[in-house]
C-alpha cells in the first residue's frame, strides 16, 4: 500500500488527504466498513462485502440490492426511492455502476452517489451523501475525488468473515 494511506481491510486501502475526510466511528451500522466526514454536509462510506462475480454477483444485480435494502432500512418500499441518475463508470480500470437516489429519513430528504464494484471474490459500494432531494454538481465533483483515493486490491482474497457465528446448534 502506498505511504499515508490508510488500510480498511487487505483489499482496500484509503488514501485521501487526512485534514479533508475525517474517519469517524462507524459502531452504529456494523456493515459499513469505514465512514468519513468531508464537511457538515458531506459524509461518505464504504460497505465491502464477501461476494462477487465467481458467486455470480453482478453490478445490474447489486444496484437493485441497493436500492431495496436502502428502501427497507428507512422503512419505505423501493419504488419511493427516487433514482435521480444512474450510469457506467471506471474507477482505476475497474467497471463500476453509479447510482443516484434521494430518500426521506428522519423527516429530512438525503441524495446518495453509491458507485458499486464488483470483482472476482468480493464488492466495495463506494458512497457519498448529503442533505436535500438534487444531486448537485459539487456532490458530483467531491464524490469522483473520493473515488480517486482508493486503492484496492482486485484479486485479493476475501475478508475474513469475522460476524460469522458457530454453527454447532444447525447441525443438530
């Protein structure tokens, strides 16, 4: 890994000037592999997950993951998930999906840019969010700087597992 980056897991390591993202405690969503704050009004996380296209995890597939766990996670069906865009793009080579959706939570309205990675063995969602219901071009713009920042691994093994549970009482 390069100098100053700092290392998430063994396939991805962050390499954004310290004193602009801020890492902050993600203990409230153990899913979230990192989060950061740029400003009061722009944070950003990343969610890495153990499957990828050797388990036949697609980017089309993984998008409406997304936008169904998202809808569920704030108590909404997916159809009020307002797309707002969606398009191809690379991030270091790698094909990624963007998606773009705004979403009601706590009676306020959130814009998302989730970019989604899908390698061999495993999928990074890569995403930004901010307060109000339009994506706007400064969104745009901090969000593809984040998205520079990344290093990453693509044929690194998957991470370990560490939720996983004994499994000695389903074998009973």
């Amino acid at each position: 890994k390069s100098p100053g980056c700092r290392v998430l897991t063994k396939n991805l390591s962050f390499c954004a000037p310290a004193n602009r993202w801020k890492q902050m405690n993600q203990s409230q969503n153990s899913e979230v592999t990192a989060f950061f704050r740029y400003s009061d009004n722009l944070y950003a996380m990343v969610i890495e997950e153990n499957l990828g296209k050797k388990a036949g995890v697609t980017n089309e597939a993984m998008v409406a993951a997304v936008l169904q766990s998202t809808a569920n996670a704030v108590g909404i069906s997916k159809e009020e998930v307002i797309v707002v865009d969606s398009d191809q793009v690379e991030v270091k080579g790698h094909a990624a999906s963007n998606i773009a959706y705004t979403l009601p939570l706590n009676g306020l309205n959130y814009t998302y840019l989730n970019t989604i990675i899908v390698f061999d063995n495993w999928t990074v969602q890569l995403l930004s969010y901010t307060l109000g219901k339009e994506l706007k071009e400064e969104h745009k713009s901090i969000h593809k700087a984040y998205l520079s920042y990344f290093e990453f691994t693509s044929e690194a093994e998957p991470k370990e597992d560490t939720d996983q549970k004994d499994d000695t009482e389903l074998q009973e």
